[in-house]
C-alpha cells in the first residue's frame, strides 16, 4: 500500500493484450466474425483487432502459437515523463526487463514482469485511430461506426490473470505502478487473498487476479471486453450457442463488480468475458471491499459460495 505518500498516478488505462492461439484461422474468425472485431493490421504471424468502440488502434493482438495462453498485457502511461518514473521505478524493483523499440499502433515501451511472471510493457507514444471511409461514423466523437457483426463488442474492458500468491502480485501493482485496490477475496482473516480487483481507472478493476489452485505460473484467466446492456449479453449467448462455441458460464451476474458476465472459450482454448453494468469509484479516498466466508458467502455469482 502507498501508505500516506502522495498516490502515483502514472497508468492512465489498460492498451492492449496480446493472446497465443494455435488455431490462428479459427480463433481469427470467432474474434472478426463472431464477435464482431475489425483487423487494422496482419504482421507476420500476429493478427491486430480493434472494437467499434475502442480509441486505441488496436486492442488485441492475436498471435499464432503452439498452444493458448498470455503474451503481454500493456499499458498506456498519462505522459512520456510519467513512462520515465515508472521505468526507473520497474528497473530499482528488480523486474524491470528493459526498453524495445515498439509495436504497430505505438512506440518504445519498457517490458517487465510481475511477481508471477505475466509479462507486461509501459508505453506513452501511440498512433490515433482513423477509420477508413467506410468504417467512418457521423458521430464525430465516435472513433468508427457500429456495424452490427456478431455480438459486436464495444471496447476491451479488463485482463484477469492467474496468479500463485496473489498479495505479492495485486502489492507489486500498488507500491510499483499505482494500482488501488478495489476488492479483494479472501474467504478467511489469517487465510490466503483468492481474488484481487484492482484499477488506475474509475472502473471497478481494469485487472484482476485469481489464485491458481494449480499452483503454476503466469497464467491467463480471461480477457474481458465489454458491451453495453444485459440484453447485448444475452443476444451474444445466442450467437455463441448458434456457433457451437463453448460457454463455461453464465450468463449470470458477479456480487464481486456487481457485473453481468458471460464465460467462453474462443478456438483457440483462451477464456474471454463478455461484461456489462458493474460500478464506477471516483472517491479518492476508497476503501476496499473485502468479501470473507463468514460473512457473505455469495461473493462469486448469483447463487454460488466462495
């Protein structure tokens, strides 16, 4: 925790995730067709996608692999002098892995990890999104028009990650980069943290992380992308079923987020959320919501016990 040093307040938002796949063909038609995603850019073996609503160029970054999981995650700075402190600051921690040169849709970043492994880049510099003609809409505050595609997501909501110990991860994103907790799980006083929901936004988490029961390392829970009513999430139900893709829960709503939420997994075997309502914080001064067994058993989904 920060304690009473001033808050750093260097992370504006969540940019992108980079996901492996090794059924890229499959996993490309369920991101463009099914859920309704654009490609910006193909680049050797890496596929860029971007919702209707996202301002970044891209939002996802699929790349051919030979089996699913986690890439990167990266994340936008509020200024290329805030991406100095926190790359000092990464170097000092001992996680710091260094500089490269960029990606599509954005230049230098630093690449650390967490304590768990997941890795993850700080960039500042990043090309803005214009739509083609075609993709362009009449709504000059809206980055491209809605196409109505598939469940047509909106914008990439947040990354869930799997972790072995979760209070050394969720305090290594508070103490390093800024990060405030929001809720936390942990069933039992003397017992160890389940779950952590943390964010630099008003969202209610921009990231989560999972204990991994299985005891590994620097897995990937879900990728989360949002869409704008119940009703959107219900339709997309539908769409999946009609598709024959595997949906592992829901769709229901979340007690921890207050969210409603669907699980599925695309092609490829990465698990991916759809999500919409939960709550927004502006209070500088929150305090965090920790769930325990004792006292409300029912933090996970309607009906289910943590």
């Amino acid at each position: 925790m920060n304690g009473a040093q001033e808050p750093i307040q260097d992370i504006a938002h969540l940019g992108h995730v980079e996901i492996l796949t090794p059924k890229a063909a499959e996993s490309l038609h369920f991101f463009q067709d099914i859920f309704g995603m654009e490609v910006t850019e193909r680049q050797g073996q890496s596929v860029y996608l971007r919702a209707w609503g996202d301002y970044e160029r891209h939002t996802l970054k699929l790349t051919e692999a030979k089996q699913a999981g986690l890439a990167h995650v990266a994340w936008r700075t509020t200024s290329p002098q805030a991406l100095e402190r926190r790359a000092q600051a990464l170097a000092a921690s001992g996680l710091g892995r260094g500089w490269i040169e960029g990606d599509l849709g954005h230049g230098k970043a630093y690449q650390f990890v967490d304590p768990d492994g997941h890795l993850m880049e700080l960039y500042y510099d990043a090309e803005k999104y214009i739509a083609p003609a075609s993709m362009r809409s009449t709504l000059f505050n809206q980055q491209q028009k809605y196409i109505a595609r598939g469940a047509s997501v909106r914008r990439l909501d947040h990354v869930n990650l799997m972790c072995r110990d979760i209070s050394p991860n969720r305090a290594f994103l508070q103490n390093v980069l800024g990060f405030k907790l929001r809720e936390l799980l942990q069933p039992e006083v003397e017992g160890p943290e389940e779950g952590a929901w943390l964010s630099v936004t008003p969202l209610v988490h921009d990231i989560a992380y999972t204990r991994d029961a299985s005891g590994s390392r620097g897995r990937l829970h879900h990728v989360a992308y949002w869409l704008d009513s119940r009703e959107d999430i219900l339709r997309a139900a539908d769409i999946l079923m009609e598709n024959a893709l595997f949906i592992e829960a829901g769709p229901a709503k979340h007690n921890v987020t207050q969210a409603f939420y669907l699980y599925l997994y695309e092609p490829g075997g990465n698990r991916i959320e759809v999500y919409s309502g939960g709550y927004l914080i502006f209070a500088p001064d929150w305090e965090p919501v920790i769930w325990r067994k004792a006292e409300r058993g029912r933090g996970v989904y309607w009906g289910g016990t943590l």
